[in-house]
C-alpha cells in the first residue's frame, strides 16, 4: 500500500465478538459511525463548494450582471415616457413606483448608483442617501442600545464585516475593563475533581503517546535500506507525526491497520480504561468535526445569505443554483419584453394598463415584478 493511499474505512474500528458488547463497546461503535459520517458530509463541502462556486460565477452571476443592467435602461427608458405628453397622472403614479422599484434594484446591486439615485430622488419624493444615513441610523442606535456599546461616528454601517468587527473590540474592551474578581480558594471537592482532571488528561495523552510510539517505530524511515521504501515510510509518519499533533486517535488507529498492526480481533477485546479513554478522544474529535461543520454553514450563510439554520447539502445548493438560473433567464426574457413595450407612449400605456400597484413603500411590491 502506498503513502498515498485513502485511509482504511472506519467500519474496520468497530468492535465485535461473540459476546454482547458492553455499553461502553457499543458507545465506541456509535462514534465510530457518527464520526464517519460527518467526515463524509464534510469531503462531499470540501468537493462540492468549489463546484458550486465556480457555476455561480460562471452560469449565474453573468445572467444577474445582465438583469442589473436592463433594469437600469428599463428605469431610464421609463423616466423618459414619464414625461411624455398624452401620459395620464394614473400612469405617471405608475411610472413612478416602477422607476423608484427598479432604481432600487440596481442600487442594491451596486451599479450605476449616481444615476440610479437621481432617479429615485426624482420619483420618490425623498433622498436615498438621507433615507439610508436615517435607517442605518437607527439600526447603529438600536445595536448600542441592546447591546450597551458605542459603535463610533467612523464605522462603515452598510459592511457587515465592519459591523462584527467593531462589535468584537468593543466586547473584548469592556471584558478588559471589567474589574477582575479575586480568585477565591478551590473547595477540597474542586481540588479532588482538578485532581482527577489532571489525572485523566495524563491518561488519554498516555493512550495516544502509546499508539504514537509503535507507529514510530515501524516506520522509521532511516532503518530502510530502499529509497522508494524509505520515501514511502517518510510520508506515512509525517500523517502519524500530524495525526498526533491533532489528537487524531482515529488517523491513528487506521494507519495501524492499514499497516496491519492491529486487526478486528485486537479491537475487539478493547475494554476497560482503555477503552474509556478512547471514547473520550472520539467525543472531542466529535465536536471539532461538528464546530467544522457549523463554521462551513454561518460561511454560507455570510456568503450567499441563506440561513444558518437551514440543512443544506453540496446537491441542495446546486438544486438551488439551478432553479435560480432558470427564474433569471425567465426574468431576463421579461425585462426584455418590457424594454420594447417602453419604446414608445403607445405601447407604454398598453403595458402600464397590465400593472397593478399593490402598496406603496421605498421598495414597491407589484404584480410585475
């Protein structure tokens, strides 16, 4: 087997034998598979997000570039019926909405704002810089309230990365400045259990430092006298060496039998302190893979705004990418329609006539649209 070979399946850990398995055998067995899956879910992100990335970029973001920018010469062009003569004040109110909807749009998109926002000062009766200042305003007064911090007059409030970030040091200072509470002295059952902590940790650092050692000393490179075998053992003890460093048991335990130095009858009669020190190993191992996962989903949903909340899988993104692509051409084939029913007051009109306007606000709600 070469040093490059995948890792032997963890279902070869689980233990086995004639006898009932104990209920620490069987804990040791259920981590063994949860840990598996979740290694599982976490190649398929490490496969897949790539993926997902590249058809985002390449398929999908060009059609919304494209959206934004007939938005853009649909608002433009509307702006020039509005003032047309022969418009009534029913289809200027109509006009106007739109053009305030759409200026909208490619504003959040972050094109073309000084033309889009001249537009919608036009056609809102208000400011959109004056209305965003007053919002974030707000949204600043309401994070120093609740959360008892003084943001600063210098923070970029459209950036959320900005925002977590003022918020972090402003936390991390007020938990220096709090006074620090004298240590009081440890209770003897607090000393006893410190005691015991100790203790353990020497014990699980010891069953690790155990399987360390023989996998060391089978694979020490310079005792090889052939260079491939040599380059071979090198590679193989530099995953032990960073399996060890990690507190990988389970790295560790497969290197021992993809070396065969241990076998399924060996696992089999593990039991004891032993076995309740590997269980311990496994449940950390457990949460690191479940802290792995969690960061990949507040990642996504920092990165394309879904909830962290929500299951995702590599196939359900690319589900959605799909469908997202579909409803944007469908809106790009539509926005195209509109621009030619906008060329001229005639056809305008007959368009203007389809639209109904559901309720006012700074970002309309249509039947269109």
């Amino acid at each position: 087997m070469t040093a490059d070979s995948k890792p032997v399946s963890l279902s070869g850990l689980t233990l086995s034998g004639s006898a009932p398995l104990t209920p620490d055998q069987k804990t040791f067995n259920r981590l063994i598979k949860q840990i598996e899956d979740r290694r599982a879910r976490l190649a398929e992100w490490d496969a897949g997000l790539p993926l997902f990335r590249h058809h985002y970029g390449q398929d999908l973001e060009p059609l919304l570039e494209r959206e934004t920018m007939l938005k853009a010469q649909l608002a433009a062009q509307l702006d020039k019926v509005h003032d047309q003569k022969g418009v009534t004040q029913t289809e200027r109110r109509k006009l106007s909405a739109l053009i305030v909807n759409l200026a909208c749009e490619v504003i959040e998109y972050g094109e073309q704002e000084e033309a889009m926002k001249a537009l919608y000062n036009k056609y809102s009766q208000s400011d959109f810089d004056a209305e965003e200042a007053a919002q974030l305003g707000q949204m600043k007064s309401m994070f120093e309230d609740v959360l008892g911090v003084d943001l600063g007059d210098d923070l970029d409030l459209r950036s959320p990365e900005a925002m977590f970030e003022r918020l972090r040091t402003q936390f991390q200072a007020q938990a220096e400045a709090r006074p620090q509470s004298k240590p009081r002295k440890p209770s003897a059952k607090q000393r006893e259990r410190e005691t015991q902590r100790e203790a353990e940790a020497k014990q699980l650092s010891q069953s690790l430092r155990d399987i360390y050692r023989k996998l060391a000393s089978a694979l020490h490179p310079d005792r090889e006298s052939d260079p491939e075998e040599s380059r071979r053992k090198t590679a193989l003890m530099q995953r032990v060496n960073e399996a060890y460093e990690r507190g990988g048991l389970l790295e560790l335990l497969e290197l021992q039998l993809q070396l065969e130095h241990i076998d399924p009858a060996h696992l089999a009669n593990l039991e004891g302190q032993r076995l309740k020190h590997y269980i311990k190993i496994l449940k950390d191992q457990m949460r690191e893979l479940d802290g792995q996962l969690q960061r990949v989903r507040y990642g996504l949903a920092m990165e394309f705004g879904c909830a962290p909340t929500v299951k995702l899988s590599p196939a359900v993104l690319m589900a959605w990418l799909r469908e997202d692509i579909a409803t944007t051409e469908a809106r790009l084939d539509e926005l195209q329609g509109q621009l030619a029913a906008a060329g001229d007051v005639k056809s305008a009109k007959a368009w203007l006539k389809t639209i109904t306007l559901r309720r006012p606000a700074r970002y309309p709600d249509f039947e269109l649209f």
